[in-house]
C-alpha cells in the first residue's frame, strides 16, 4: 500500500499529498481510497482523520484532513466563511488570448442517459468564480500547451474543469467528461489538475499552509516547475 506523503501536521490537522488516481470517497463499484490510508494516517492519534474536502479522483494534491471532531466543527466554518485560500495548477493544449483573468460563471448540474451528469455554465446555477493566469506556454501553431494557475474564490463541483472549458476555451488536459470525445482522455492519462497550494486561516491559531510538488506527469508533459505563489493570495469576497 502507498504511502501518502504528508505536507503539514499539527494537532488538529493534517494536509495530506493526495495522489491522482486515489478516490477520497470509495467508489460505488468498489476498489482503493482514501479510507483504506486513514489507519496509517492517525500518526499515533486514536481517532483516524476525516477529509474536510474533497477532491476529483483524478485531481493530486492538497487535502485536508481534521483529526478530530472539533477541528472538523471549524474547518467546515472556515470553509463556509471563505477563510481558505487554494491555488491549482492545470493543463491546456490551447493558448489564452489574455494572460490572467477572472471567470464568473454560475454552474448547475445536468443529467442525461447517454453522457451521465455534469456540470454546465447556466445564469441560473450557483455563484461560481475562479481567478487565473497563464504561467508558461511551450510549442507553437495548433500545438501549444499551457500552463494555468487558478485561484478559485468558490469551490463548486468540477468549477475548475468548467471554467477552463467555457472560460479559457478548452478543457483541460486528459478530461474525461468536458474533453472532447466522452470516454477517451486526450493526450494525458488523467485530467490534468493539480491542488498546489492549501492556506487555513484560524483565528488566534497559526495559519495552515501546504504546498504540493509539481506533479511528475505535468514533468513529463514538458511543463516546468512555477515559484509557488505569494501564500497571502485570498481573496476575502
């Protein structure tokens, strides 16, 4: 069984490196989680952790984890109260026109027989809004790929997968659902999203901060390794 790295530990919280492929919840067909790492993960603690988020099975990176009810209590309000701060890097094969930007496009969830359900922009969803800017590009004509960075001030359900989709104009990397053909990844072996940067305001406590390496796929889509971004990056609205 893998190890899961960890990133940051204190006595109410752990920030764990999830690994892209590991479901946080498990699967309704069955197969490995997160749950399975949850013994390994008390650290000597009697309680196992619970994810106070969650994070596409695909998607690596920054999770957090309370290690025990009262923190959980607080780490949802932060939530609520839009006191934490994530960055995610992503991958394109597409050049933006502009080289940063913000997206507000409210979402709403769909459903079909034939594509099973998934997020679209609709003026009706729900509020969703992610800054972004553009921190490398590498190639040239009609083969570009590009490196995004996004700050989302929401955190909806495939936002980021959205987002780049219908505001950026192509989906991400490897995206099984908003990519172009349903059911074959294109040019990466899983939608490429990365949780780079985790930040927890706690009133009267010190701040949580996490960052997680470049992942080693996005090495080898020929992308290289950005500066972490100014860890007081939040936007309060």
């Amino acid at each position: 069984m893998t190890t899961i790295p960890i990133l940051y530990e204190d006595g109410e919280a752990l920030v764990i490196d999830k690994p892209a492929g590991l479901p946080v919840d498990r699967p309704k067909r069955g197969g490995p989680c997160l749950e399975d790492h949850l013994d390994e993960l008390k650290l000597g603690f009697q309680r196992r952790p619970v994810a106070v988020h969650r994070l596409d099975t695909d998607t690596s990176g920054c999770l957090l984890l309370a290690r025990n009810p009262k923190a959980l209590k607080r780490f949802n309000k932060a939530f609520e109260d839009r006191l934490v701060a994530k960055t995610y890097l992503a991958v394109i094969d597409f050049k933006p026109a502009e080289t940063a930007g913000t997206i507000a496009l409210s979402l709403s969830k769909i459903s079909s027989a034939e594509k099973g359900w998934r997020m679209i922009a609709a003026k009706k969803g729900k509020p969703a809004v992610s800054h972004w800017e553009l921190l490398e590009t590498i190639g040239e004509g009609d083969r570009v790929r590009s490196l995004i960075r996004f700050r989302p001030e929401t955190g909806r359900t495939h936002q980021l997968r959205v987002h780049a989709l219908q505001g950026l104009g192509a989906p991400l990397l490897g995206d099984p659902i908003y990519g172009p053909v349903r059911g074959q990844n294109k040019g990466a072996p899983r939608t490429m999203l990365h949780a780079e940067t985790l930040g927890v305001e706690r009133p009267g406590k010190g701040t949580i901060t996490a960052h997680s390496p470049f992942p080693e796929d996005f090495v080898r889509a020929g992308l290289t390794a950005p500066p972490p971004p100014p860890a007081s990056e939040k936007d309060d609205g």
